[in-house]
C-alpha cells in the first residue's frame, strides 16, 4: 500500500481509517472521497479530498487514475436499519458502488478492501461462535448486499488475480466519529448517553447478544490483514472478527463499574430487534487469528474506560 483510495471516508469506520493510514503513510497518499462535503475544519481536510457518488463509475476510474492509485479502500454503503427502510436504493448503492470499486482494482490493479459484517449471518446461521463457514441465507436487505459481496470478491480474485481481502465486522464502537443507520449503534449511543445525561433508553432488548469491537482494534486489523503475505489467506472475503459478545445489561454492568448511578431502560425498536434477532450471538475468529494474526487488544472493560474518559474529553 502506498497510495490508496477510501471511499465513504466520512463514515464511522472512513473517517478514523483515513486518520490512521495518513499517519502511517504521509498525507498527500491517501485520497478521502465521500459523496458530501467534510465539516469546515476538519481533519480529513488535512490532505486529498474529493467528492465521489460511487454509483459514478467515470468519476470513480478518474479518480483512481489521476491519484496513481494502487490500492482500493471500499467503504461506502448503506448500513442495515437505513438499507432495511430503502431496500432497493440500497441494492444500487451498495451493490453498484461495490461493482465499480472492483471493476476499478481490477482495471488498475489495486489491492482491494471492502468490509463484511455480522449481517451476513442469518436465522438459520448456528447462533453461538458462528464458523468461519456455515449457512448464509440473511434476512435483511444489508445481509444479502453483504453475502453477495463477500461472493463477488472472491470471484474478482479467482476470475481476474484481483487481491480482495475483507472481514466480517460486528457492531464497532469509537468516540471520534459516531455510527449512523446501523443496527449495532446501541453500544455507541450508550456511552455518549452515559456520560451526558446518565441514563440511555436501548432499543435493542435485554438478553440479545451481538459480536462488539474496538473502533482502534478494527482500524489496526484492516492494516495487519492488508499487509498479510497473501499466499496464506484461505478466507480472504469474508474473515469472522470479534473482540466481545454483549447485550445491552452486559454493557450497563462495565459502565457502572465506573458510573454507579448509570441508569439503563429499554424502548424496544422492532425493526432493529428484528434484525438483531437474525444476527449469532457470537462468532469464532479462529481462521483470523491462524492465517493473518489477528489479536484485538481491548475487552469489554478496558473499551468502556476509554470510551467514558475520552467523552468526558470531548464534551469538555
Ligand atoms: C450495522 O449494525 O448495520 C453494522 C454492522 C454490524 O454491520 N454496524
């Protein structure tokens, strides 16, 4: 990797990675595209910046083309509540931006990655430390985008050499950039809640257990499977990550450890249960940890400490 491409680079995980590998690799090589405009000031402003809609596939091959770009980060998509109230606007996004990234690293010869999620996962999915691989008929609009995809990148590799790599994300949780339109956005909202009015109201329900991670542990493990000898990636689109399996009680009980008087209720959303319900419980990270090393460094708790104290920073 040296110059890379990110779309979707103001989303939840676009925003950090551009951060990260810009320190890593000097500004002026990773080009941030998003289909709107950065906030006045913001940091993503620090280097290159340009509007894409990735349905726009001339803009999309321009682009890559005069950046000299040799590798492809393919972040933009609708999330699983958003893609779930627009299903077909979110096949055309989700499906078409995703054709043209790879129609653009296969012409260019770009190395290639495009996140997975747990949404691959569906009802008939084995709920409990989910394999590697196993049965994927999800249920949702974002799980079908999601196996289609995970499908559609291996077949640009074994078809065209294209170096797809990817790994199935559960809910990620960060301070720097909030989530939006996912069903996993609980466990963000919860902390911000916490710290500013002391009690959150979950609309996911107590007992459902979903697969959680670090925003840093996610960035890091994008970076590590990247820079993976590619010979020893069997899985290569779509690995299982995880650093936690909780439910909402599980995160109440790491926060009052630290904020005795946070108070947690519950105002169930059906839509997002619904999709929530059809999710594992918990994934095996096995073939992660064996082929490319992944080792995410924060748990449950040491996650809640930093995510209350940087906050509290923030709001400061
Ligand atoms: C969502 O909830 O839609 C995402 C995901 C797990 O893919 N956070």
């Amino acid at each position: 990797m040296q110059k890379i491409i990110i779309t979707g680079a103001l989303g939840q995980i676009g925003t950090e990675l551009v951060l990260n590998l810009r320190k890593k690799y000097g500004n002026e090589n990773v080009l941030a595209t998003d289909i709107r405009e950065p906030e006045q000031g913001s940091e993503i402003l620090d280097g290159p910046f340009e509007i894409l809609d990735v349905t726009d596939k001339d803009k999309l091959f321009e682009l890559v083309k005069d950046f000299k770009a040799d590798t492809m980060m393919h972040m933009a998509a609708l999330l699983s509540a958003t893609a779930e109230k627009n299903p077909l606007f979110a096949w055309e996004l989700n499906m078409g931006g995703l054709v043209n990234a790879l129609e653009a690293a296969r012409e260019y010869q770009m190395q290639f990655f495009t996140p997975s999620s747990i949404g691959a996962f569906g009802p008939t999915t084995p709920k409990d430390m989910t394999p590697q691989e196993t049965i994927q008929r999800p249920t949702s609009m974002y799980g079908v985008n999601k196996v289609a995809g995970e499908l559609l990148c291996d077949y640009y590799h074994t078809k065209f050499g294209v170096d797809t790599r990817s790994m199935r994300f559960p809910g990620l949780i960060s301070y720097i950039k909030e989530p939006g339109g996912g069903t996993t956005d609980y466990a963000v909202e919860i902390y911000f809640k916490a710290i500013r009015e002391g009690k959150y109201n979950s609309y996911i329900a107590k007992d459902t257990y979903m697969d959680m991670m670090f925003m840093d542990d996610a960035i890091k493990s994008i970076i590590q499977l990247m820079e993976a000898d590619g010979s020893k990636l069997i899985h290569r689109n779509a690995y299982n990550v995880s650093a936690m399996s909780v439910d909402p009680e599980t995160i109440k009980e790491s926060i009052q450890k630290l904020m005795p008087e946070f108070e947690l209720g519950y105002d169930v959303d059906p839509e997002r249960q619904a999709i929530a319900d059809s999710w594992p419980n918990s994934i095996d990270t096995t073939c992660a940890k064996e082929e490319w090393g992944f080792s995410p460094q924060y748990n449950l708790d040491s996650m809640t400490e930093l995510m209350l104290n940087a906050i509290k920073e923030k709001d400061k």
